[in-house]
C-alpha cells in the first residue's frame, strides 16, 4: 500500500465506529468512511475537538452538524498546490487526501520527460490532478460532467498561481468528449481518468464502472499520442480489486504500448498510530 504520508495541513486524528476524525488545516471534521468498521476510540477526548460531524441518514444522504462556526471555505497546501475546501451536501469536503500519491507520482513523471507533455484529465472533479500536471509544466483539458466542479477546479488552479498555465475546461460526458477528440484527430501524451461508480453525464448518460470502464479505456487508446508517458486510473468503487485495472491496461493499452503496469492501493496514515485507512485503489502504465 502506497501511504500518502507527506501531508502538512491534513491529518487524521482517530478513527472509530465508522468515522473518521480529520485536521484540515485549522478544522477539525468527524466524517463516516465504510472501512472504518472498528468500534474503539484511541483518543476519546478528541473528538470533542470537532468543528462539525457529518450525520449520515438511514434514508440516504445525511446532513452536516456545525458545533462552532466554520468558515465557508478555506484552503489547505500540500508541498506547493493549494486547494479550496468546503463542505459539501454529501459528506465531502472537495478533495481526496489520498490523491497526493498520485499527484507526486504524475509530477515526477512530467518533470522528468524533457518534452511538452499534453494531457487529458477525465472525471476531473474539483482538479487536484489538473493543479498537479499544470504544476508540473504539462497543459491539460480538464473535463468534468458537473459545471460546479469544474468552476471548483478553476478556483483551485488561481490558488496555486498556476491561473497563466495552459489549461482547457470542459463540461461534457466523458464518453462523448472522447468520441469527439478522436473524430478531430486531438491526441495526447498522458491520460489521467478517476470515474465514479456510478454517475450520470450532462444529459443523464449512466456510468457504471463495472459496465463501461472496459469500453472508456479502449476508447481512450485512440487518442493517445505515438509517443505516450503515461496512463493513470484511480478507483473508490467497492469489491474492485487493483489487479482488474492492471488487466484491463494489459488488454487496452499494453496491445499498443510498449511500457510497464504498476498497481496498488492507497491509504491515510493516523496520527501517532500504526493504523491506516484504506482509500481506493489505482493502475498506472507507464513508458519504459
């Protein structure tokens, strides 16, 4: 399991009875996550340090309880990005902690290829990994279903100063944005992909990751340039293992690619514990 261990501004503090209690920079928040299946507290007294606990309702979705007040949003920093959080109607806080890993990962690998490096960045979300590519000197098209993400993404990428970088965003489904790129003959040297479980596209297209992550991969290889670096998957979805996103890569882009497959499952480390969390799974081929 590869730790996302470098953190400054977020921490976990405990973990209990299927929350977790968590330092985002000055805020403190106690949100459920399904793996936390164990029901001792290590550190009773803070939990009463919470700024506010995310409810989870027996009917679906839940609400936020708000012990102190908070501000709307904030920022947090990891290494030289900057991100804007906010609490979100279900549970979330707009970025995944975990996706650190990755982030170093895809700097290290641009900053490495003496080239420009073109990227496409799918089910972009609030735009960590866009942050990360700009960061490292690539250009990247950031494309997300959500227009609220995506303006999300673009606050993120001022943040970080990285506002002059070359970025293109677009709200799309995913699946069409593709189609559309390969009819242009648009090719790019890196793909960056981190689909839901399950989702609905700008006109109630249905994603289902089991259903269509095969058929989006495939895809994607006809935009891949004649000389990619890279291709990234990141997955939450539950029961999928890392070795289905290798062979999925052997069967898509390994047929077209001389490189190598990496996967692996990414964690959260707990202060002064030797426990981790369990955060999702990714699949990286990469050029030789």
């Amino acid at each position: 399991m590869d730790i996302a261990n470098n953190w400054k501004d977020y921490e976990i503090l405990d973990m209990a009875d299927g929350q977790k209690l968590e330092k985002w920079g000055k805020i403190i928040l106690s949100r459920p996550d399904p793996q936390i299946v164990w029901k001792q507290k290590t550190f009773k007294e803070k939990w009463k340090q919470a700024n506010a606990v995310y409810h989870r309702s027996k009917t679906g979705g839940g609400t936020w309880e708000y012990k102190n007040q908070i501000p709307d949003k904030w920022e947090v920093s990891y290494k030289n990005l900057t991100f804007n959080i906010k609490l979100m109607g279900f549970k979330h806080t707009g970025l995944f902690p975990e996706q650190a890993i990755n982030w170093d990962w895809i700097i290290e690998k641009i900053k490495n290829e003496k080239r420009d490096i073109k990227v496409l960045n799918l089910f972009a979300y609030t735009g960590g990994a866009t942050v990360a590519c700009l960061y490292a000197g690539a250009s990247c098209t950031h494309v997300d279903s959500s227009k609220g993400m995506t303006l999300w993404a673009k606050e993120n990428v001022l943040s970080s100063g990285l506002q002059e970088k070359s970025v293109r965003y677009i709200v799309d489904d995913v699946i069409k944005f593709v189609n559309r790129e390969i009819r242009r003959g648009n090719k790019y040297d890196a793909i960056i992909m981190d689909p839901p479980s399950y989702g609905r596209g700008t006109n109630g297209e249905i994603w289902q990751f089991e259903n269509n992550i095969y058929d989006l991969v495939q895809l994607c290889t006809n935009v891949l340039s004649d000389n990619p670096l890279f291709f990234l998957i990141n997955s939450y979805t539950t029961g999928i293992s890392s070795v289905v996103l290798s062979n999925i890569l052997h069967l898509t882009v390994m047929k077209k690619f001389i490189g190598k497959i990496e996967v692996g499952e990414l964690g959260l480390p707990m202060k002064e514990s030797n426990l981790i969390l369990p955060c999702g799974i990714y699949g990286r081929w990469m050029k030789k």
